[in-house]
C-alpha cells in the first residue's frame, strides 16, 4: 500500500464536501471519479471547483495555466458500480443520515476491489457501527473540515478493526494531498475539533434563547479575544498561561477540579511561571516564553486588524 501508486480515487457525495474534496485530489495530479445520485449536484459541483480553483489562482496557490488540466481530472458520474471498479481509495462524503451511509458502504462493499480503503468524512456517526462491510479491516474516518481546499487539518481516526497499514496509507495519502493529518488512537464520537465546537455550540445557543447577547455581540467578543490567542497557544497550552493553580481554583467555584489539573498543582508544574505545566518549556524563564507568546499574538493583531477581520463577512 503505497499511496505514491494511487493514480485515481472516487469520491462518492459533491455537496459541499464532497466537490472540495475532489478539487484537492486531483490538484494533487491524482483522477477523480465523483458520484453523486444527482446530476445538479454534479454540475453545481463542477461549477464551484471551477470558482474555487479561479480563487486560489488569484491568491497565488494554483497557477492559473494548471487549471484546465485540474479540472479534466474531475470525472463527474452518477454510476457508482462503474466508478468503483478500479480504485484504491474512496473518500464517502454523502448525507449526514446512517441509512444512506449503510446503504453507500454496501454498496461500495459490492463494487471495490477487495482491499480498498473505504474512509468517511463523518465525525458524528460511529461508521464503524454503521458500515457493514466484509473486511471492516479496511474501514478508517478521514474527517476533512469546510471548505477542505484551504483547511489543512484532516481527522485520521481508526475503529476497532482497522489495520494499521490502512491508517499509515490514509495518512500518507492526505500528507500527499498538502494536508496536515492528525491520527487519533481510536474513533471517538465527534473526534477533537467538532468535541470541542460541539461544547461552544451548546451555550452559544443558551445565550441566543436567553436573549443575553446577540449574534454580533458574541461573534465579536470571541473574535477580539479567543480569535487572536487560539491561533497561537491552542486551548490547552492556553491554560498555562492562565496558570494551572488559577485554572483549579476557577474550576473548584464550578464544582470540581479536573484530574489533569489537580496533578499538575500537586507537582508544582503551574504554566509558563514555572516553566513547566501542560507543556514544557525546557527550563525557559517565564519572561522569555512571555516574550516569544506575545511577539506572536502582537503579529496575529495586526494582521487580523489589517484584513478587518473582526468586521463581519
Ligand atoms: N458541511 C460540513 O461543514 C462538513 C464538515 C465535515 C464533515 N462533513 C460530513 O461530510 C458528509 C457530507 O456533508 P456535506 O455537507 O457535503 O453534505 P451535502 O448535503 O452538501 O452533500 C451530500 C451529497 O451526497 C449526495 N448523496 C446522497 N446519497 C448519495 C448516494 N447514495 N450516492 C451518491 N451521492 C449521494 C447528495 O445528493 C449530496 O449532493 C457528512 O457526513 C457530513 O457530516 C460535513
């Protein structure tokens, strides 16, 4: 399984994933076969690789001589049977409903050659309960995040039959592509990113209900605070910043300090002041990891202020 061999892929579903997702396949010189039940779908498909494709020329990601060819490698069908029948790879990027799902692996189950890897780009859906295939061994999530032509990061996420060269071949693979994947010991429900937006959904929308902010208030108060150190120092490495004794003490007024938490405190390990918490700073002074953290946020602002970033679309 090398994935420098694979010369085309199939790509079943030209939604909003599915056509972006074929887009950087074969802007990385590889066919794509894209199937959808609906020629609308395929021709809309079409039409948005062309507009993303026009974009991405402009910003100097794609030279604009190239993309004719990109796009004569997209090959539009609605015959999945005939579309399946060579390749190694299938990227399942249909509705986000299990019978449909059930019914697409089935069939895929038919179609592919035995040791095709079948990957889904659910997070949500336990495929691996879903999907009843013969070889469940070559069964992997490959989670890619909207619009899959500019964010980099794809979910790698193996079930509980998934062999350990399919997860190295599907990493590989999107490695190929440009992405940045991100293996997970084991599929769990919602995977890291949608875990976590999945969580700031939740009161977002309590907030809404509750008429305590409005949807510009608090799409503002998260750009002009989290939106410049996220990109910076993530959600965990944040929380040394804060101070891993203020963090217990934050969460002992909700009720209970976290584990994780209470053994750091324990061992004295508080963040970026001892330069050592979640992270370790190699015995950095906490002026210089200050320093260093602010030089980047200091640059994030000014570019964000810069592209008015934190006016609304
Ligand atoms: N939209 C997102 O931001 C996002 C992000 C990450 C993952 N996902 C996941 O990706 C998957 C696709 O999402 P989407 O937003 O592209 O959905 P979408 O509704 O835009 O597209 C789904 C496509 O699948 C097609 N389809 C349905 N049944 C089919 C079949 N049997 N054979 C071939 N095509 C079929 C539909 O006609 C439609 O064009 C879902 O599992 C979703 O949860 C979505």
């Amino acid at each position: 399984m090398d994935p420098r061999g694979v010369s085309t892929v199939l790509v079943v579903g030209a939604g909003a994933m599915g056509h972006s997702i074929a887009q950087v396949f074969a802007q990385a010189g590889i066919d794509v076969e894209l199937v959808d039940l609906d020629e609308g779908k395929l021709s809309r498909a079409m039409t948005l690789i062309q507009s993303n494709l026009d974009l991405l020329a402009e910003c100097g990601r794609v030279p604009s001589a190239q993309i004719p060819e990109i796009v004569a490698r997209i090959r539009p069908s609605t015959n999945l049977a005939a579309a399946a029948k060579d390749t190694g790879f299938v990227l399942e990027a249909v509705n986000e409903a299990p019978e449909i799902k059930q019914r697409v692996f089935s069939q895929l189950d038919r179609f592919c050659p035995p040791d095709t890897v079948l990957a889904s780009n659910t997070s949500s859906l336990n495929i691996f309960k879903i999907a009843r295939i013969k070889r469940p061994e070559r069964l992997i999530v490959a989670h890619w995040f909207a619009p899959p032509h500019i964010i980099p990061l794809v979910e790698v996420a193996p079930g509980p039959a998934t062999l350990p060269k399919v997860i190295a071949f599907t990493t590989a693979l999107m490695q190929r592509l440009g992405k940045r994947p991100l293996v997970l010991k084991q599929y769990v429900p919602a995977l890291i990113v949608n875990r976590i937006q999945n969580s700031i959904a939740r009161v977002v929308w309590e907030m809404l209900e509750k008429a305590w902010a409005t949807p510009e208030q608090i799409d503002l108060a998260v750009k002009t605070s989290l939106g410049i150190r996220l990109p910076i120092v993530g959600v965990v490495q944040s929380v040394d910043f804060t101070g891993l004794d203020v963090a217990a003490d934050i969460m002992r007024g909700y009720g209970a300090v976290s584990p994780v938490v209470a053994e750091k405190v324990e061992q004295g390990h508080l963040g970026a002041k001892t330069s050592k918490g979640l992270y370790d700073y190699g015995g950095r002074s906490e002026e210089e990891i200050l320093t260093k953290r602010d030089r980047q946020y200091l640059k994030m602002l000014e570019h964000l202020e810069r592209i008015r970033a934190f006016d609304p679309i």
